[in-house]
C-alpha cells in the first residue's frame, strides 16, 4: 500500500494537465470509483486508462456516460462480489461499498 505522499502524486499526476474546471469535474468522478487494491481513486484510473488506451477525464466520462438500463449485470462472475455490466461491446464492473452505494471497479470496450 502507498504512503500518503504516493497517493498525492497519483493526484498530481492526474490533475497536472487539466484546466480547474476539469479537476472539478475529474474529482466528481473518482467520488465514484472504488479504489480496490490501489491507494486511491486517482491511482486507480491513471493505470486504466492507461491500459484501455484512453486519456483519463476521457475515460472517466466514457464510464459516468455508460447505460446500464437493459444491461443486466452478471453477479456472482467474479470473487470479489462485483457484478458485470455488459452492453454491446463495452462493460462496466460495480462493487457496492460498505454503505450499499455500487462504485465503479472499471470501465473497457471490448475489442471484437
């Protein structure tokens, strides 16, 4: 687990390259994310999106914007009581937090 300088930079990193309005709206965000096995939200999405090929507030929209009505999510899928919503080629993975509210786990578009 990072200390809390690590987690800072995470921030930073995140943050650096956007206008106040876009930390704003990149902070709402990460409220709804759930940081797992990370130190924090914002580590969590730098390497996503990483990963998924997307620039980061560009990912975070793509997940906020994600419709899970007539998605009907698998539960039960994976160890971590997290269910899968699947639409089409995309899918978004949810875990509720210790108060019920679902938070995202991930986002991604499968490559078909």
């Amino acid at each position: 687990m990072p200390d809390e300088s690590s987690v800072d930079s995470y921030l930073y990193r995140l943050f650096q390259d956007y206008s106040n309005t876009e930390v704003i709206e990149l902070q709402q965000y990460l409220a709804e994310w759930d940081k797992g096995t990370y130190g924090s939200g914002a580590q969590i999405v730098l390497d996503h999106a990483q990963r998924k090929g997307f620039e980061p507030l560009k990912y975070l929209r793509k997940a906020d914007k994600f419709n899970t009505r007539g998605a009907v999510p698998r539960t039960g899928y994976r160890q971590d009581g997290a269910a899968v919503y699947r639409k089409g080629n995309e899918f978004l993975i949810v875990r509720s937090d210790q108060y019920g509210v679902e938070k995202i786990v991930t986002y991604g578009i499968n490559e078909e």
